[in-house]
C-alpha cells in the first residue's frame, strides 16, 4: 500500500470556523490532490499540486485554499466552514510515470 | 451531462452470479480506472488500462477505445465483492463517474 495517511480522519465543527486536514505522504510522489466525495456526486477535485508550492484548482475549489511547502505535505483548509462542505475528502497521491492514483483513507467531516 | 457515465447505479446479485458492470465516456483519455470502495472504507485501485482486457482473480476489465466504453466483469460473485466500484477516466487529472452500488448476497 502506498504510504499516504490523512488527518484528522473524523472532525466535527461549526459553522464559520476554520479548519485544515492533512494529508502526508512517504512515497515522494509529485502529484498530490484533494477530492471531496459527495452521494450522487462521485469524487470532484477541490485542487491538485504538481510540486512544491505549485498548485492549482480543481472543479469545486470555492470556499477552499491548499498549500504544499514540503513534498510530503498538502494541507486543505476551510477559512470559514459552511454546512456545504459537509463530506468525505480525499487525498491522493500520483508519481509522474503513470496516470494511476494512491487514496489516502479519508476524512469525514461535519460542519454544523 | 457528467463525462463519465456508470450503469447500473445499484446492483444486487446473489452469491456465485455473473456481474457486469459498465461505463462510458465522453473525452479523450489516456487511461480508465476500476476503483473499489468498500462501504465506510478508502478507495483502491483495481485496473488502470488504456486498451484491450486485463484481468485479476475473478475480476476481468475491458476496454474498446473506439465506442468509448468500458466493463468490469466480476465471475462467482461472493459477499466480499460488495462495494461500489467506480470508472475513473484520466488524461493527467481524474475524471470520476458516480459509482454503482453492489450488493451480493448469500
């Protein structure tokens, strides 16, 4: 299995609050994306970095920021959580030798 | 209309049937994915393919490039195989259809 975990895996918080997941890798992987995973929706990317502190945005990054400053690390964060972001996200982890993806385990997390 | 499309949406076989399956899309790619999700659990990768047929224990992939279009076969379905199984399509980044829900009984 590939060596990418997330953090915290469950968080439950209030509306307006800030809040940062994690996501941390060992695999030195290049690509490094954040999913969020919705019923009838499928995954959606929020956003995706392609080295350090190269990053860029995915389909639904509203409302949302990321950082990368080591390889290992990219960081999601919700500068002010609504109850829309209410979901299942996702990190994944890709090399630059072939289209497959590596899913963390992901977080569940509830704005209330 | 999403880029990736799955059928069924939900499935329910019984232990030891024959199960298809399918999914179509609407873009270029360079690969197809199968993934798996077992119910509360992570997303694995079961095939990455870009032509022709791959195939892993009872699990058979497929591909034609030319329809746009691709199955996962599963044969002597069993329990275990419960999950929703999603079609992912990729040219760099990953477009995902919406995942059919099986569901095999004893």
């Amino acid at each position: 299995d590939a060596g990418i975990t997330q953090s915290p895996r469950h968080k439950v918080t209030e509306t307006g609050t800030p809040v940062t997941l994690r996501c941390h890798q060992t695999e030195n992987h290049r690509y490094m994306y954040w999913y969020r995973q919705d019923p009838g929706h499928g995954l959606r990317l929020i956003h995706y970095s392609y080295g350090v502190k190269d990053t860029d945005k995915g389909e639904v990054s509203d409302g949302y920021s990321v950082s990368r400053s080591k390889t290992e690390d990219f960081l999601l964060t919700l500068e002010s959580a609504t109850s829309s972001q209410t979901s299942v996200y996702f990190c994944a982890i890709r090399d630059g030798t072939s289209y497959e993806q590596y899913f963390g385990p992901g977080t569940r997390l509830t704005v209330t | 209309k999403n880029e990736v499309e799955q059928s069924p949406q939900n499935l329910t076989a019984q232990e030891g049937e024959f199960i298809t399956i399918n999914c179509s899309y609407s873009v270029g790619i360079s690969a197809l994915h199968w993934l798996q999700q077992h119910p509360g659990g992570g997303i694995v990768s079961l095939f990455m393919l870009s032509s022709g047929k791959k195939k892993h224990g009872r699990l058979i992939a497929t591909i034609n490039i030319q329809e746009k279009h691709s199955s996962l076969h599963i044969t002597a379905s069993h329990p275990r195989d419960s999950a929703v199984y999603i079609c992912a399509v990729s040219n760099g980044d990953m477009r995902f259809g919406a995942g059919t829900r099986l569901t095999v009984k004893p």
